[in-house]
C-alpha cells in the first residue's frame, strides 16, 4: 500500500502564526505529490539522478559568497516582480559572481515550484538549494529527484530527533543540509542534530519581522568548525561587511535583488561594493 498520509504535528508555539497556514496548505499538497508521484518510483529511477555540486565548497570558494535567491513573490513583500523568468535571473546571477542560488519552491505563499528547480538544473552550473517548509521526507527525496543540490531545513517546524533524521537523509542522497536558525535554542537544536551548515534567518518566521541584529548576537554561539550563512535583510555592502567581520560565510540574499530592474546587475553592483572596500573576492 503506497504511503499517502503526512505525519506531521505542528508546534504548539506556532499555532496562529503564518507558519500555520503555510503548513496547513502544504499537508494537502503533499498528500496529492505522493499520489501523482509515489516516493518508490523516484527512488527508482534515482541512479539517474544528475550528480551533486557541494553547496559548501561553493560558500568556501568565493568571499563573500552570496547565495543569491530566486523567488516571484511572498507573504510579506507581496509580488516582487511581474517578468518573473527563473532561467534568465539564474543565468544573471551565474554571470555576476554569485556562489549558489537558493530556489523557493513553496506554491501558495511564494509563487514557487519545484520544476523551476529542475528547470535550472540544466541551465546553470551552481548549486542550487531547495528552499520550502520541508515536514516529510519525500520531499527531501523530491528535492534530489529534482536536482537539488542542498536542502533548507527550519529548525523551528522541527523537534530535535526529526531534525536529526532529516539531516541523515538529505547526507544520505549525497546533499548537504542548510539549518535554518532564529535563536540560541533552535541553534543548539541544529548543532545536537550534526548541522554544519547554519543558515541565520534575520526574519522571524512567526512575525515577519526582520533584523540583523539577529545574526549578530548569535555569531558568538556559532562553533568554529560550522560554516555560518546569515540569511534576509541583507540590502548593502556594508551589511555584508558587518555580518562578514561578526565571522559569517555566506550571504543568502533576495528581496533587494529580484525588485531590481536587473538582479544579475544588482548583485554585480553589490559585489562591487564589498570589493571596493577592501574585501578580496577570491
């Protein structure tokens, strides 16, 4: 019997926020992806599975190293931009320098979808992270079916053991896991669970609400051997130099980039910023 149902129980913290919608409209969603496309038939054909790019040697080749995302709309911003065209912004920002590319692929809060991530998969050389509200493992396997490169893991929709066996399996299909922290608990959480890859999200996710300060406060408790990506907020070279100096790596960035009128010139603007004063960008 084909496995239909989603065991997932949403965190009593955030019941009310709009973290609860998004997971009550992705439960149904998931139901109908393993219908249409049952998990034993992409474990089947997942020898032919193109090979992974290392999303960590990627943030580790390049300083800074932006991760630079792609995303038509969201709750809070509203839609970013009407000439939404995922193969020509990621061919922009291949050209500008950026290290990775972060895909939303979330439906109805983000205009996403996981056939712009497939679709880039043949158009870019960069690795390309999956980013979504991940609550079940098929779609960890959905992300490496598509050619996902890195998975987004919020450790705040999880609890530690779960985190843990996510982060297991996204190793497991050979990608690499980017966690995804608020606070000092949910990083502890990440680091309990094996995470090397720490994603700082300035945004509060039950709010919206955004602050740098998030990133900076938390540096302190980021353990030497991880490497530190700050993610939201990030609009100026002179944000990136502070985050850099606190001992950030990467740089997840959006909003500011897919609202110009070229975001491969936006971000080739932005990392011209950093260069010129006195960052070497390897």
């Amino acid at each position: 019997m084909l496995q239909t149902a989603v065991d997932y129980r949403l965190p009593e913290t955030l019941k009310g926020t709009v973290l609860e919608r998004i997971v009550n409209a992705k439960i149904p969603e998931l139901i109908g992806a393993r219908e249409k496309l049952p998990a034993v038939c992409m474990r089947d054909v997942m020898d032919r599975a193109p090979s992974v790019r290392s999303f960590r040697k990627a943030l580790m080749s390049r300083s800074p190293a932006i991760i630079a995302e792609i995303k038509k709309s969201s709750p809070s911003a509203g839609l970013l931009r009407t000439d939404f065209d995922p193969i020509n912004i990621a061919q922009e920002y291949q050209k500008a320098g950026a290290a990775a590319l972060s895909v939303i692929t979330e439906v109805h809060h983000f205009c996403g979808g996981l056939e712009n991530l497939a679709r880039l998969r043949w158009n870019v050389s960069l690795p390309l992270l999956r980013k979504d509200f991940i609550i079940d493992s098929y779609q960890i396997l959905e992300a490496r079916h598509a050619g996902a490169d890195a998975v987004l893991l919020i450790a705040v929709l999880l609890d530690k053991s779960t985190l843990t066996l996510f982060c297991n399996e996204v190793e497991n299909y050979g990608m690499e896991a980017l966690v995804e922290v608020h606070g000092a608990n949910e990083l502890q959480k990440a680091l309990d669970a094996g995470a090397r890859l720490i994603g700082v999200n300035n945004r509060d996710l039950r709010t919206f609400e955004v602050s740098l300060d998030v990133s900076l406060n938390l540096a302190r408790l980021l353990p030497k051997d991880v490497i530190a990506v700050s993610e939201s907020g990030i609009r100026t070279a002179d944000d990136i130099r502070r985050l850099s100096d606190a001992g950030y790596r990467g740089f997840l960035v959006g909003e500011s980039l897919m609202r110009a009128p070229s975001p491969g010139s936006a971000l080739k603007e932005l990392l011209a910023g950093v260069d010129g004063a006195g960052r070497r960008i390897q």
